[in-house]
C-alpha cells in the first residue's frame, strides 16, 4: 500500500516509517501540513496518517480538505490531546479511526490492518485472473493449486497491478508506490522488479505487457 504519514516529530516518523516499510508498504513522509495537503491533492493516497498538531496546516484541516475533494482514502488521526473534544473533532473532520500518542507501534500496525480490510470490502477480497488467485485479506498467492511464496516487494507490485488490471500503469506511479515519491531508487529498479514478477507468473495465464514510454499493464491471456 502506499500510506502518506504526516508527523512532525522526526524520530517517531521515521520509527513509524522504517516499520511499515519493512512490511513491504511505500511511505511518503511529511512533517508539514501544508506540504502534505498539496501532496494528498495531487496523488492521494491509499491510507493517511495524520498528526493533528502540525505547522503549516493542522491535521483536522487537512482530513477536512480532503474529505472536501472527495478523497475517500482511509485517514487515521494521531493525536497527543486525550481530550474527548478533539477526537470527536477529527472523526467529524472525516477521519476513520484515531490514536492517542503515547502509542505501541503494535496498535499502530492493526489499526492500519482494520483500515485497510475497510478499504478492501470495498474491492474483491480474491481476485482471479487466468490460473492465478490472490486473496488480499491474507496476502497469499496461487497459480492453479500452488501457493507462491513472493517477496514483498514483488507483491506489493502485483497487488498496485491487478488494482488497475487492464490499464497501463506508468513506471514512475510504480516507483512512487514501491519506494516512496523522491527516494533515490531509480527506475532501473522498477524494471528489475518487473522482470522478476514475470518469472513468478510464468504458468500462470497472466502477463505483463509493456508499452514504451508508456508503463506496465497486467492482463490475462490464452497462452498461459
């Protein structure tokens, strides 16, 4: 998934960071409001993360906004305020779910996990496409009977992949997703992963199609 957290407190974002991105997540970090308001505007997200006490913009005003554009991605509120009032405030706002700092990073990764099975009841829990069955709930994958083992990163990759089946999806989109927007993996890598995805569905009834200049597209085909 590609989750935005916008936090001001540079230890804690990058405590927060380096956690969900060793769960194979992308993570564009924020640390003002302002800045993460136009970034949310432009490419949204599938999950946000969003301190309430912020410079530039705070975090009740940024759910608002983008609630406003009808952006309707999952938010979660962060929020050193115990407050009863300003709970309320950010879930009126249009949050989905909040958490008082001090906070067990555990908390933090099952909250993300009961946004994002929200967001998922939303699309197919098990996508089927040619001889190959992805259950998004559990993350596992199958070609006919056989379950593939696939590191995260080419998982995540087949996963922004069957979001968009049948559409071409641009290789920098595909970066921003698996790294983070402005990480300084080049899109070299994009390539690498994509050639390594392809070996994985080989079988399959699946395939990768490229477009140059032009991205990746997945779609079934009659010769696998």
């Amino acid at each position: 998934m590609r989750i935005v957290l916008v936090e001001d407190n540079e230890m804690l974002a990058s405590g927060i960071s380096k956690t969900l991105q060793d769960q194979g997540h992308s993570v564009d970090a924020f640390s003002d409001g302002a800045k993460a308001d136009q970034y949310l505007a432009w490419e949204g997200a599938d999950i946000a993360i969003i301190d309430i006490n912020l410079p530039g913009m705070d975090g009740i005003h940024i759910t608002r906004r983008l609630r406003d554009r009808s952006q309707n991605f999952p938010v979660l509120i962060l929020t050193a305020r115990s407050e009863t009032a300003d709970r309320v405030a950010g879930l009126d706002a249009g949050a989905d779910d909040y958490l008082v700092k001090p906070f067990a990073i555990e908390e933090l990764e099952a909250r993300i996990r009961a946004l994002a099975r929200r967001q998922g009841n939303m699309k197919q829990e098990r996508e089927k496409v040619g001889c190959l069955s992805y259950n998004r709930r559990s993350r596992r994958l199958f070609i006919k009977d056989t379950e593939v083992d696939m590191p995260r990163r080419e998982l995540v990759l087949l996963e922004t992949l069957l979001e968009k089946q049948g559409q071409f999806i641009s290789k920098t989109l595909l970066a921003d997703t698996l790294y983070g927007v402005g990480s300084d993996t080049g899109l070299n890598a994009v390539e690498l992963s994509i050639s390594r995805l392809r070996r994985q569905l080989k079988g399959s009834g699946v395939v990768i199609r490229t477009a140059r200049g032009i991205g990746y597209m997945l779609e079934e085909t009659t010769d696998g």
